[in-house]
C-alpha cells in the first residue's frame, strides 16, 4: 500500500518506520524547508526490536495515497494541512491526534467517509529528525470499526512487530478511552514536574492525579462514551513507573503544550454537563504558569 506520513515525530516515525520495514511504500511530508536536513531513512529504537527503513521525502502530497496518516501535534495540525493541497489525493486519512475536536476539522477537509479516527498509546520521541526512541513497554492502536477493511492489513503488521490493535465500533467511545487516561497522565505529570510513578507516590500530587482521572471519566460517560471510572483508575495505576507525558516534554522545552485539545475536551464538557471538575481545573491552570516559566525569552 502506499502511505503519507503528516508529522514525523515519535508517533509519525514510529507508524513510518514500521510499516516501511514491512516493504509498504511510506512517503514522509514534511515542512518547507526541513527536507534536505531530513534523513532519508527513519532509524526506530523500540523494545520490539530496532530498524531502519529508507522512505521517500516531500514537502506536499503530489501523488495519491491508500492511506494518509495525521500524526501531528494539535497546535500544529493547521499548519500541516497546507501540505495536502488536494485533498481527494489522501484516500483514507488516519488521525492519531490527541484529543477529540481535530475529527470534525478534519471531515471538514476530507469528508466525513475519508476519516477512520484511531488512538495509539505508548511513549515515543523524536530526538533528532528520523531518529524515533519508543520508550514504554507497550504500543496500542485502536481503530474505528468503520476502517477495518482498509487497515486490517496495517494491523496486522503493527501485530506482528509487538503492537496491539483493536477495532472499536463507537468511535466517540474509542477516542474518549484514550483521553481519560491522557489527560490525567498528561496534565498531572506536566504541572508536577514528575514521572508516573513519583506521582503516584507523592501524598499531594498522587490524590490529585486520581481525582484527575475520575474527572474525566465522569464527563466522558456524560458525553456518551462507554468509560467507567473503576477501568480508567485501574489502567492509571499499571502504567509504567517511569512514564512520561509528551506535554511534559514540550513544556520542558519550551514548546506550547496541547493543553486545549488534552484538557480543553474535559473543561468544555464539564461546563456543558454541569459537572465539578476542580483538580483538572487545578491542573491546566498550573501547567499554564509553567509553560510561561519555561518560555525562552528573546535574547
């Protein structure tokens, strides 16, 4: 099959370089200007196993594609749509975004049939380009039932190489399972400074982590999605002790974090469902001081 890649980061990279190693045609797009500097192969280390798989290079999608993956970050996602400049070229497009509102803005551009939303799970960066180091000791992908003809073949290859696959027929519930436990994880690791596992031990952070969680749970489940709260805590207390959150990583570096589409889903929803959500409020607010702390400023 042929594949676009639209955001080669941790995420990007990884979908990428596993699927071409499997000798599926992977085209990365990547911004103006990035091209020359980009490697023309991506180098993945995983627990799975290593690999490095050569992928063609472009600046924008001129040649039609099976499947178009989005694995951008959400505040960058306007910006990377100016590399698809004809939409009907993507064929089916695979968002693996954090959150909830970038589906309606893509079936915008691409048409409600042309989006299979999915989620992926696990730790993955970048830290240098083509270079992606898959960190957790698990990668999970979910995917709308409505996809499965079009992506069981990728399953199939991301099974082969250690992943999980699932196909879910409620895709509000699909993304919403990822996002009670993204959110919590995210905000809670970002705004203390700390692992997954510092958190859980520390007697001020650890009970707000928690409270994040059944936060979340409760909006989602009046949002529609099928989540129950026992599950989501259950899940929390299993990940890895030494997880991080990308948001972490972005604020420690400086970059906007996805503050708004991790955490803006469980705000809005609140308000909407009339439901209490103090430690998520607690939370956003403090990673809001933080991501003006670690700013840069101009020289």
């Amino acid at each position: 099959m042929q594949h676009g890649v639209l955001g080669v980061g941790g995420v990007g990279g990884f979908v990428g370089a596993v699927l071409a190693n499997a000798g599926e045609r992977v085209t990365l797009l990547l911004r103006p200007g990035t091209l020359a500097a980009h490697p023309r192969a991506l180098t993945l280390e995983s627990p799975f196993g290593g690999i490095t798989a050569a992928c063609p290079r472009a600046e924008r999608l001129d040649q039609e594609v099976d499947l178009l993956w989005v694995t951008t970050k959400a505040t960058q996602l306007e910006a990377a749509l100016a590399l698809v400049p004809e939409p009907a070229r993507a064929g089916t497009v695979v968002p693996l975004l954090n959150g909830i509102d970038h589906l309606a803005r893509l079936r915008s551009r691409f048409g409600d049939r042309a989006v299979v939303p999915g989620t992926i799970a696990g730790e993955f960066e970048r830290p240098a380009p083509g270079h992606i180091v898959h960190r957790s000791p698990f990668a999970r992908f979910a995917f709308s039932a409505a996809g499965q003809p079009q992506l069981a073949g990728v399953a199939e290859i991301l099974t082969r190489f250690g992943c999980t696959c699932s196909f879910e027929p409620d895709e509000l519930t699909l993304l919403w399972r990822k996002l009670v436990l993204l959110a919590p994880m995210a905000l809670a690791t970002t705004a203390a400074g700390m692992t997954v596992g510092e958190l859980r031990a520390d007697p001020e952070w650890g009970p707000r982590f928690e409270a994040a969680a059944r936060e979340a749970s409760a909006v989602g489940a009046a949002s529609g999605a099928k989540v129950d709260t026992g599950e989501t805590l259950v899940t929390l207390r299993g990940f890895p002790a030494t997880l991080r959150s990308s948001m972490q990583k972005d604020v420690a570096a400086g970059r906007p974090p996805e503050l708004d589409a991790i955490g803006g889903p469980i705000l809005r929803g609140a308000r909407a469902h009339r439901i209490a959500v103090p430690a998520t409020q607690y939370l956003v607010a403090a990673i809001e001081r933080r991501a003006v702390a670690e700013t840069p400023t101009a020289p």
